[in-house]
C-alpha cells in the first residue's frame, strides 16, 4: 500500500541531493507541479533522467539542481530549442550540466529492463552511428544465437520515478488514462517512487484503456490538482499552448528566468500547478 | 493553373511514398506531413497515418484538424514495436548531411562540450537501422550539406556497410529539399541529384551543396496535378501554411 502524504513531503521523502531521478510522461501528465517542489526544496546534484526533456527540466537545470541528463531528446515541443538546456551544456551556467545521449527506443528499453529486473536490454539501433564512442553505456554484443552483432545497453533503474497521473485510491492504487508513455516501466524499474494525482477518490472506476499502478508497485501519492499544467490531464484540462510559446522568452534570458523562478516557483507554494497563466 | 515552389516540395514529399503500401508514414515537419497526406489521398490509398501524437487516422484531415473517426491507437511507447518491425517509412529533418547520407541531429562542435547543443538523437539510430529514411531540408545550404558530420545520428551508406547488423535493414531513400530532389542510385551510394524544381538550375544545387554531388542525369521535379492541387489548396492546408515554411 502506497502511502498518501502532501506534496512537500513526498519530494523531501523521495528525493535527495545527488539521486537519480526520472520524471516521466510524453506530453501527457507530465509532472510538473513536482518538479517545482524539487526546486523549491533546494536539491543539487541530481542526474535527472527522461525520454523527452521539455519545460520542467529546462526549469529544473536552470535552477541548477541538476548535475547530469540522461536523455534521447530535448526540446521545447512545436516551439524551439531550452534555452536553460543550452546554456548548461553550452556554458555551464549556472552549472555544468553532464549529458548522456539515448536513441529514444534505447531509453524505453532501459526501463523495460529495470522493471524486468535485467541487467540490459539489447537493439539493432545505434550500430553505425557516432553514439558509442561518446557514451559508454552503449556496448557490441554478439547473439549467441545467430552470431549477430547488436547493442546492449545497462537497465535503467532510478532512485527515484515520479509520475502524474489522474486518480488514486485512498490505498494508493493510481488510475492512469490516455496517453502513458513509459509511466508503468519507469514507476517498476525505480527504488521508490511518487506519484501525484489531480485527486484522491473514494473507488477507481474501471475506464477503457487505463492503467491501474497498484498501491504495492508505488511507495508515495500525493495530490496535485492541476499538478501537470501546463501540460494536460485527459479528462481534466487542456494543454496550455500559450505558456510553453511564453516560455522561449523567458528561458532565453537568465534575468527573466530567475524573475519567473521568483515569481512562480518560489513566492508560489500554495497552487500545485505552479502557474498563474 | 501554376504551383508554388512549396507546393512543388509537397508533392515529391508524396512521392517518396510510391509503391510503400500498407506502412507507418512518419513524417516530421510540415511539408513532409502534407505529402505524406496527399499520398493516402491520390497514389498510396493504404498508407497509414498518425495524428502524430497517438491515433491512427482513418480520415485524412488537414494537420493539426481532429476527425470523428479513429482507425488505431498508436502511442508513443507503442512506436517502437512499428520501427523494430520495419513497417515505417520516416521523413526525418537534419541539421547536416553528408554525401553518404550520415545525418546529425545532435550537436554542432564536440559532443562532450558542443558549441550549439541541438535536439538530440531521438529515434534516429533505430530508425535508419530499421526501416526506410527518407529527409526533408526546407534550406538548401553548405551549412546543412557538409562534407562530413560532426556527429553521426542517422545511418549513412558508408557506417551502414562497415556493420552488417547496421545495413541489414538499412534503406535511406531520398533527400527533398527546397531545391532539389535526390537519391544515392550510384555505384558507391553517394548522393545523386535526381531533379531540380521548376526555376533552379544545376548549379545553384551544386553551390548550395558542400560536397561534390553526381548530376549525370537531372530532370524536373514532377508538377502537382489538378487534383493535387486542389487536395492541398482546399482540404490539406486551405491556410497555406506551406508557403511560410518554402517562400516561393
């Protein structure tokens, strides 16, 4: 049974300076009002590890609370490149930001395997390209099968997962529906992990389609209504084009970013989303 | 009736996918999405197409447009089962490419301390090894056509025939860009130019392209017929958001 605790206190529980944390969701609940708590309480060191690093890490490098990302793309999604991103690999500000260069497919399947307790995962992707030689976490292998050469890479397996999703039970079941991207791999292949809710219900209702996480695979709910703004929540908001075209000019200039830091993230403890948009 | 040099750049888009049938198009970008569009409306009927987020379209709506009609679910997560199978015909964008079609997405400058940081590798190393590439260029330039990559992100001819794992399922296509068409139909698989759109020459391709490229046999890029013109014109892109992605 996943404990429920608030927002606060599931971030200070789950994640401490120098962990390895993934925060996860394609476009989809991605959880941003977590993140914010992370910056708020102050972590460094952390290798933040994602599929498709958008605003939230964008945010969280800028605020420097990361020392390393584990990645396959980094963007700003239909709008252009992070900015905070850039200037951490490009000039290490405020930090030097280490990077360690995925193939997308190569990213799930790391998770795949640190769910599945293996200790990698193996692909025909990668052979040909320039990414062994700059990351070695990218490994030849030859099937014993076949006499194949293909690649290996090391499971993934975070100190910590944190996911959005819907709803949870007050045991700690979580519903997730819609878009889920690599939530279940990612939540099974982590030591401990947190998920924030947009509610606590009494009873999930069977959807088609969801995703029940049962209480026993999550060692923390915490509710965050709003929590994936300005990303969506089916059945609860819309995506906020607006805020992630904002975004460009704010992320663009270190000034306007530590106003917005300021401004949004810390003198705004009291909403989960993080937004006033 | 004449078409503009986007329109001009939609249909060889269309065209890539001739004779593809029943396969996953993956276009990236907007130009590329219309053309693979105006292939499941004219020549290529079995065609699937995504809404690029998670459905399968069974209508063929304008980008960006929702339709009552869903033909599958096709998460993210669930792409990577389609690319491993080698269904899936993409159309990748590229910061650089070279004659043997290496393409970067990655970094300009060193890797471990780049001097512009790009997007990343996405699903470019499982895609060229896997299943048919083709690349969309909206600038045709010697800042994109270089005569080697800073980093290898997608499979070329040359890294795909050092690694028989690499070239086993390993199909680079074709190259449209705001000029030209191009294919590697050549003896040591380096880029050929196929054809020049309506209005540019030979040599403005060759100009715009850092490395030597074979123009034994040039045509003209294919005009868009009537009917494709119309599809685009009234029921793909009536706003003509393509002409702000290839001014004319």
């Amino acid at each position: 049974m996943a404990r429920i605790l608030s927002l606060a206190d599931a971030v200070g529980e789950v994640v401490h300076d120098g962990d390895t944390v993934a925060l996860e969701g394609f476009t989809h609940l991605i959880p941003f009002a977590a993140g914010h708590e992370i910056i708020r309480q102050g972590r460094r060191d952390l290798t933040l590890v994602r599929m498709t690093p958008d605003l939230i890490y964008d945010q969280l490098i800028g605020a420097g609370c990361a020392r390393k990302l584990v990645f396959s793309w980094g963007g700003n999604p239909g709008v252009g490149s992070l900015h905070r991103f850039r200037d951490a690999v490009q000039n290490g500000w405020p930090v030097p930001l280490e990077i360690e260069e995925h193939s997308h497919a190569g990213m799930a399947n790391r998770y795949v395997a640190g769910a599945s307790g293996l200790p990698f995962a193996v692909l025909r992707g990668y052979t040909g390209t320039d990414l062994p030689a700059h990351n070695p976490n990218i490994k030849q292998i030859t099937c014993p099968f076949t006499g194949e050469t293909l690649t290996a890479v090391p499971a993934l397996n975070p100190d910590t997962t944190i996911v959005h999703a819907q709803q949870a039970d007050p045991a700690g079941n979580v519903q997730v529906w819609g878009i889920t991207g690599v939530h279940k791999e990612a939540v099974l292949a982590a030591k401990r992990s947190l998920v924030t809710v947009e509610e606590i219900v009494d009873e999930l209702r069977p959807r088609p389609g969801a995703m029940v996480l049962p209480g026993w695979a999550v060692t923390v709910v915490a509710e965050a209504p709003r929590g994936a703004h300005p990303s969506y929540a089916q059945g609860y908001y819309d995506r906020d084009n607006d805020y992630y075209q904002a975004w460009d000019a704010i992320g663009r200039d270190r000034d306007a970013f530590r106003d917005w830091l300021t401004e949004t993230v810390f003198n705004n403890t009291a909403t989960a989303g993080g937004g006033t948009r | 009736m004449d078409a503009t040099r986007a329109e001009i750049c939609v249909v060889a888009c269309a065209n890539l996918f001739r004779g593809d049938g029943e396969v996953l198009a993956s276009p990236m970008g907007l130009i590329p999405t219309l053309g693979a569009r105006l292939a499941r409306l004219t020549s290529e009927p079995d065609l699937l197409l995504s809404d690029g987020e998670a459905y399968l379209l069974a209508e063929v709506p304008a980008p960006g447009e929702q339709t009552s009609t869903v033909e599958g679910w096709l998460p993210y997560r669930k792409v990577f089962d389609v690319v491993a199978h080698g269904r899936r015909h993409v159309v990748m964008g590229a910061n650089q490419l070279d004659r043997y079609g290496n393409q970067n997405i990655s970094c300009i400058g060193p890797h471990d301390r780049p001097t512009r940081q790009l997007l990343g590798f996405r699903g470019a190393p499982g895609n060229t090894v896997n299943h048919k590439t083709s690349y969309w260029v909206p600038r045709h330039s010697t800042r994109v056509f270089v005569d080697a990559v800073h980093v290898v992100s997608g499979v070329g001819y040359d890294n795909a025939a050092k690694h028989p794992s690499a070239g086993r399922f390993h199909a680079v296509h074709r190259v449209v860009t705001n000029l030209a068409v191009l294919d590697f139909d050549t003896p040591d698989r380096t880029m050929r130019l196929v054809s020049t759109h309506p209005g540019v020459t030979v040599d403005e391709v060759r100009e715009s392209t850092g490395f030597p490229v074979d123009a034994g046999e040039v045509g003209e890029t294919r005009r868009p017929t009537a009917e494709e013109l119309r599809l685009l014109r009234t029921v793909l892109d009536p706003k003509s958001l393509r002409d702000r992605e290839v001014p004319s």
